[in-house]
C-alpha cells in the first residue's frame, strides 16, 4: 500500500495534515531528518506511516514508559503489532519481544534509549529487518534542552549496527541551538529540518498579575465554559485548588506522580471522557494526551521554562477553535521560582552524600546492583535519612545524568508469568503433589498462552475460582517461581531505581563539575527567558514564543491581553514605546504623582501618557502608593 492508502486504512483521515506528508517523503526517501512541530501537531504519523509502507520492523526511542505504552495500546487497537520494552521489565520477557522482533513478527518496537545500551538488545538488533529508527522526544538529546538525558547520546552509536537506515527525529519543543545540536549529536548524513510554524492562531496567550489568583481562577472558570487544565508547581497545591474548586460547584480532579497507576488511570479517564471538568495537575499530566476539546489552560505557578509552558499551553485548542491559555502570576511567585531555580542544582557534595544513603537504603553492597531496578519511594527514603524531598530528587535527576542512575516513573504493571516446562514435566509435578496439580490445572484453564509467552494474570480472579486467600495465590506463584516452574512477575506500581554500573565508593563517584556549571548556566538563561514572558510589557505573547523558538517572521495576535490592552489605547505600537521608554526609568528610581510624572517626561500629549499609564497599573507593572507611582521592582 501507498502512504495515503494507510492513512486512510488505519486512521481513517483523507488527507495529511501540513507538513507530514513531506516529512514522510523525505523518510521514505531514505533521508536522516529532524522534524519540528508542535504539540498536537501529529507528529507520530511521520514515523508510523513511512514504517507501514516499507518492509521490516520500525524501532522508536522515547523517554516515558507511559507515552510508549499508551501508543503501543493505540496501535494494537489499529490492527498494527507494536511492543514495548523498558527499564523495569524481566529478562525473559525481553528476551521474548526481541525474538518476535527478529522473526518480523512486531512492526513497531518502543524502546527506552536505557535499553539501546543493554547487550541483549545489541546482540539481537543485526538480526532484524529495521526500516526505520525514530526519535520521540529529541530535545532530550541536547545538553541545551530543557530535558536534557544523557542514555539519548548513546543513540546514535547503534546506527553502526544497523546501517544505511534512516533516522527520524521529532520534537515539539526546541529552540535554534537545540535543532542544530540534535542533527549533531544524531549523525545525521546532511541537514535535514521540516519545521512547522508554532503560531497558533485559534489559541490565546494571556499572563496576568493577581493579587488574589483563586478569584481569578473562578472568574475564568466561568468565562470559559468546557474542559480545563490548571497546572500548578507541587503535589499539595493539586489537592488544594481541587478543594476550593469543589467548594464552589466546579467538578474536578487532583492528579499527580504520587498517586497509584490506578487512580492516576481513573481520574484520567474521568476527564477525558467530560466525568468531571478540570484536572488540576503537575506537571506529571499531559504527555500523550491528545483531548482535543481543551477550552482553558491555567497556570496557577509559573513553570521552569518556555519549552515547558508552551508544551503544557499547546494542550489547550486542538481542536482548532478557540481556547484560551492563561498564567496568573503575583511577585511571590518570581521570588519562589528564583528559589526553585538555586534547588534544581544541589552542591555536588550533597549530591554524594544523597548517592551514598541511596545505596545503604537499598542495602547494596559496593559492585552490586548493576542493572537491578528497586522499588524506591523518594518520600520515606528522606524521612529516613532526614532529608529534603526536593533536594533528594533534583540530586538523583542529576545523577542521572551523570550516568550513575536511573529512576524510572511509577506505573501500573500487572502481573505477569510464563510456564518454562513441558506439560509432560508439568503433568509430573502435578501428579507427585496432587495439591498443586489442582492449583496448576486450574491456572492454565484460566489464562491462555502460558507455554508460549508472558501472559497477564490476576490473582483476585484465580483466589475466587480455587476459593482460596490471594495471599496464598501469590505465595503459590512464588513457590513455583522458585522450583523453575514458572517465572512469575508480581504487580508493581512503584517507581524503580537502578545503579548503573553498580554501586561505588562515595569517593569514587566524580561529578563532571563543567556539565553541572554548563547545565546550570542553561537552565538559568530559561529562567531569564520566562521571567521575561510574564512581566514584560513591550510584547505580543505570541510574537514572543515565536520568537523564543526562532520563528523570525512574526505578527502581533491581535487578542492576546498585551494586544487586547494595545487596542483599547488607540495607540501604535510606536507611540506606546516611546512612552514607555520615558516612564520606566523614571519610576524604576523615584516615585512620583501623576501630574509630577507629566512635568517631568514632557510628552506632547498628556492623553496617551495617562493611558500607558493607566494601562500599566492595570497590568501590575506600575504599583501605586498613595497617590505616587512606582515601577514593580520584580517585573522588566
């Protein structure tokens, strides 16, 4: 089948949207190429149609076990073989997936870029018939992303196992820097950049400064009718504002990293579905949601970076009619991100010391550990050793990326397990303990496919069928487990830790001291960046996210609150500045009355003076004392 042929076939669309149809000729063209769009944009359709149309198994790397379980799903769904493997799962279970992959019996395989690295898949990836390696998520790729991960460098070294085959790499977020250092560090043959505008039109930037931001809340709650996000910066705040939101009538969920798989796929679920309006959220919700109806998102705290905001924003409006994306902010808030900011990089010295009780956590001796994943919960691990949260989970980020970690996300993983004997051995054990025989019998006439893969088990429902206890279920289970019966896998939905090369010494543990002062460099032009956003007055919203991600040719939106305001004055742009280009360092030293402000820029026209003015104490860039004006010290 031709490209348009599949799209038909399994999404059902006539038509490719713009820009994914160049996209999927260059791959299939054999090309190495970057493709830039924005969330929302469609970018998995440029690796999974060119995928389909040629012979052979597509491998795609991705960083969240969730976003590649939710897409595999979607495949199965559409008829398309499609598995997952990720850090966490057991080696026989590996071991399986990569068979099939080698006897062309899977078309998409998701991986994390943890996995690329393991010799078992090294060992396995020759022998496969790859048509495609695709990027998701490739600004994790550069040092200069605002997700930089350092397993994503590696990628490109198993391209010499599998060459001449193209690489596809796509992204939402990522500034000019960014786009040429992803190219780079991917070995792309030639330059290669598909990059769609990240205006959009039916989509409304506001930021507005609020002395009382849970009224705001409220009053856009109630001039937007329909779906809303509001996102805020801690896990207390999604229970807080859930409450408030409660206590006035508005449906709502608190979601975030914290709770169970199963309540975060509940409450996800209730929403999608219009069970209830808002999901008042970190920053744990969104990634590979695609709810097309989103009418409002709210940020009730500022966020670490543009990249994110707008990722987070461009949730809002999929649908193409309009929708509103609004961050309400007061000065505390520019104090508490600069806070945030000195926390994302703990001393390297605390880092070691965080590195150090992690491994007397998890009780491991100096070289052991290497690639094992333990549960670990970040909150009773700092209570233990009196610690602080914060600190402890920017540290192991961190040494993440340094190499020596991975923490892996929290997820719902049911049980699991396999029978590794023949019925014939299988029907000895069963005659030798006539007790277990019945336990046996009745676990392979209630789950198909033992002696052949990994299948999905529930103890609950085997308990009800034997009438026993699910406690003595699994205590079976494991027993036989360790009689090399079966390999039996118990739930988990717990975040896992692993140390990468075993654990080390403390004074073995070296801390690149340039990567963390280049990292942290970075991440404090970011905070410049989106300080900037929210307290500047000079700007269109949209002109400046277009421009932030090097979209040169920009317009003002016309509707955004900067605009909005604009108009109202009847001024030019122009005239605007030049007024504001006398007010500011004014008022920015002194304060003054009105009138005496008039005397002292002398501008021809009073009128339009007042209006800036006006206009600016609206906005919460001039503050009144009394009857004098004073520029906001914390805004630009």
């Amino acid at each position: 089948m031709n490209k348009l042929q599949i799209l038909i076939q399994y999404w059902g669309y006539s038509q490719f949207r713009p820009l994914q149809d160049e996209i999927i000729d260059s791959v299939l063209a054999g090309n190495d190429t970057l493709a830039l769009m924005p969330t929302g944009g469609g970018k998995s359709i440029c690796f999974q149609v060119p995928a389909l149309v040629n012979e052979g198994i597509c491998i795609v790397v991705t960083p969240l076990i969730a976003l590649m379980k939710d897409q595999v799903q979607q495949l199965n769904h559409r008829g398309i073989s499609a598995i997952a493997i990720y850090s966490g799962m057991h080696t026989r279970e590996i071991d399986l997936s990569l068979e099939r992959c080698v006897h062309g019996e899977i078309k998409f395989l998701y991986v994390s870029p943890e996995r690329l690295e393991t010799e078992i898949f090294q060992v396995r990836l020759p022998a496969m018939k790859v048509n495609l390696l695709a990027i998701d998520e490739a600004h994790c790729i550069s040092q200069w992303g605002y997700d930089f991960r350092p397993s994503y460098l590696r990628i490109a070294d198993i391209r010499e196992l599998i060459p001449g085959i193209p690489v596809l790499a796509v992204t939402a977020t990522a500034t000019p820097e960014v786009v040429e250092d992803i190219q780079k560090q991917l070995h792309f043959r030639k330059p290669n950049l598909f990059q769609m505008s990240f205006e959009r039109r039916n989509l409304t930037y506001n930021v507005s400064y609020q002395e009382d931001k849970h009224s705001r809340m409220l009053q856009l709650l109630e001039r937007f009718p329909g779906c809303a996000i509001v996102y805020v910066r801690n896990r207390r705040k999604t229970k807080e504002i859930a409450t408030f939101l409660m206590e006035n009538r508005i449906s709502c969920h608190f979601y975030h990293a914290g709770l169970t798989p199963e309540e975060r796929d509940r409450k996800q679920a209730d929403w999608i579905h219009n069970r209830v309006r808002v999901m008042i959220s970190t920053n744990a919700f969104g990634m590979g949601i695609d709810k097309p109806d989103v009418r409002l998102v709210m940020h009730f705290d500022i966020p670490d970076s543009l990249e994110a905001y707008f990722q987070e924003a461009g949730r809002a409006g999929r649908d193409g009619k309009p929708a509103v994306a609004e961050l309400i902010y007061h000065k505390s808030d520019l104090v508490e991100l600069q806070h945030n900011f000195q926390n994302a990089f703990p001393e390297p010295s605390y880092m070691k010391e965080v590195y150090n009780a992690l491994g007397n956590f998890l009780c491991l001796a100096v070289g052991s550990g290497i690639n094992e994943y333990m549960d670990f919960e970040i909150s009773q691990f700092s209570t233990n050793y009196k610690l602080n949260p914060l600190l402890v989970h920017n540290s192991i980020k961190f040494l993440e990326k340094e190499g020596y970690l991975v923490l892996t996300e929290p997820m719902s993983q049911p049980s699991r397990m396999m029978i590794h004997v023949s019925r014939e051995e299988l029907y000895r054990q069963m005659v030798k303990n006539p007790k277990l025989g019945d336990f046996i019998d009745v676990l392979i006439r209630s789950f198909s496919g033992l002696f052949t893969d990994f299948s999905v088990i529930d103890e609950y429902a085997l308990a009800q069928r034997l009438k026993s206890s699910v406690v003595l279920v699994e205590n079976t289970l494991k027993l036989l487990h360790t009689h090399q019966l079966i390999t039996y896998i118990p739930r988990n939905t717990k975040p896992q830790v692993s140390f990468t090369d075993g654990r080390l010494q403390k004074n073995d543990l070296h801390i690149n001291l340039g990567r963390y002062d280049s990292l942290k460099t970075t991440a404090l032009n970011r905070l410049k960046a989106i300080k900037h956003y929210v307290s500047s007055t000079t700007h269109c919203r949209s002109e400046m996210l277009l421009q932030y991600f090097g979209q040169k040719e920009t317009q003002r939106c016309g509707q955004c609150d900067y605009c909005l305001g604009r108009n109202e004055l009847g001024l030019s742009q122009q005239e605007f500045n030049q007024v504001l280009e006398l007010i500011k360092p004014i008022l920015s030293v002194e304060y003054l009355r009105l009138d005496e402000l008039l005397k002292r820029i002398n501008y021809q026209e009073d009128d339009k003076v007042i209006k800036v003015v006006r206009w600016l104490v609206e906005t919460g860039k001039i503050m009144r004392f009394g009857d004098k004006l004073v520029w906001e010290a914390s805004t630009n």
